[in-house]
C-alpha cells in the first residue's frame, strides 16, 4: 500500500490523465491498435462494474486501483458515458478498428 501510495503522490503531480499522457509519450506504455483492441476485449462488457464502490468491500487498496483503471479507460474513451467517447475515443476506436480490419485481412489470406 505504501510503495503505490508513494508512486501516485510522485508521479501524478496534477492529475492521472495528465501522469498517463506522459507516459505514453515516453513510450512507457503501449498504445499499439492490437493491445487497445485487447483492452477493449477485455472491459466492453464490464464497463458498469468497474467503480471503485463496487470493489470498496473487498479491501480498501482495490477501490484505489479500480479509479485508477477507470480514470485510464475514460482518458481513451472506453467508457458507458457519451461525452467521454465523443471527446476521447475517435483515435481509441480508430486504432481498435484497425485491428479489426487486420484480424479480418489476415483470415481472408488463410482462405
């Protein structure tokens, strides 16, 4: 709990949005279409239970770690509110539909 503390009181100064944007500019994380498409996998269908209350009874470390993960899906607009996907996810659902795109072309060669 301590070292996660630690890290969000360095590295998010301002905002967690703003620490992300960071990172992805220094090519810490990876932003490739197939890893969005993944991420998109992942959460489509759980996006309304990823809440910090609805993990608060769990431990009160997840709830720190669920508003994490949220606040980094409403920054790409992968997110239940319309604002957030009009704002944010053109270039999140752009490269996801690439992928998309990719996997199709892909199995059209096997054919």
């Amino acid at each position: 709990m301590e070292k996660c503390c630690f890290y969000f009181l360095n590295e998010a100064k301002d905002k967690i949005g703003d620490m992300l944007i960071n990172i992805v500019k220094d090519n810490k994380i990876d932003v490739s279409e197939d890893n969005l498409y993944k991420v998109y996998m992942l959460v489509k269908d759980k996006l309304d239970i990823i809440v910090p209350s609805h993990f608060n009874k769990i431990c009160s470390t997840t709830p720190l770690i669920t508003f994490y993960i949220k606040d980094i899906l409403n920054f790409l607009g992968i997110s239940t509110d319309e604002d957030d996907i009009k704002q944010k996810g053109y270039w999140t659902y752009t490269f996801i539909i690439n992928a998309i795109e990719k996997k199709i072309n892909k199995i059209k060669n096997y054919e």
